[in-house]
C-alpha cells in the first residue's frame, strides 16, 4: 500500500512541475506576443502617416468572382469525394456478394 502511495506523491510532484513549467512558457509567449503586436502597431501607425490610394486595384477586383471560384472548387472537390466513396460502397458490396 505504502507504494502506492509513493507513486501517487510522484505523480502529483511531477504534475506539479509540468504545469509549473507550462505557465511560465505561457507568460514568455504572452510577452513575445505583447511585443511583437505593439510593434506592429507602431509600424502600422508610421505607414498610417503616409497612405496610399489603392482604390484603383481594389476596385477592380470583385468579390462575387472569387466566391464563385471558391464554390466551383469546393463542388468539384464534394463530386470527387462522393465518386471515391461510391465506388468503396459498390466495391464492397460486390465482394460480399
């Protein structure tokens, strides 16, 4: 019984350790990522100062074409899947039989 016990203590120790370790690696990515966005920011800022028309090249851009691409794409991806897995049911069927 008393092994138990020991193992259960170790346990916990080492549960202890690893969690201690994974909150400290949790607040140095929080403070990468506190820095990395306030630099962003600031360049973001700096570029702001000094703007650029882009109108010309996103008014000629549409979005209804790109959702149309991104449909057809996604039919012809749904008809190959549907056609593999109907050909794996017919297969099987006719093995069975």
């Amino acid at each position: 019984m008393k092994w138990i016990q020991q193992v259960k203590a170790l346990v916990v120790k080492k549960a202890k350790a690893a969690l201690h370790a994974a909150k400290s690696a949790a607040v140095k990515v929080g403070v990468v990522a506190a820095v990395g966005v306030s630099v962003g920011l600031s360049s973001v800022q700096a570029y702001a100062a000094t703007t650029v028309d882009l109108s010309s090249i996103t008014g000629a851009v549409s979005s209804a074409d790109i959702a149309t691409g991104v449909l057809a794409i996604g039919a012809v991806m749904a008809v190959a899947y549907m056609t593999i897995k109907a050909t794996k049911i017919v297969l099987g069927v006719l093995k069975t039989s």
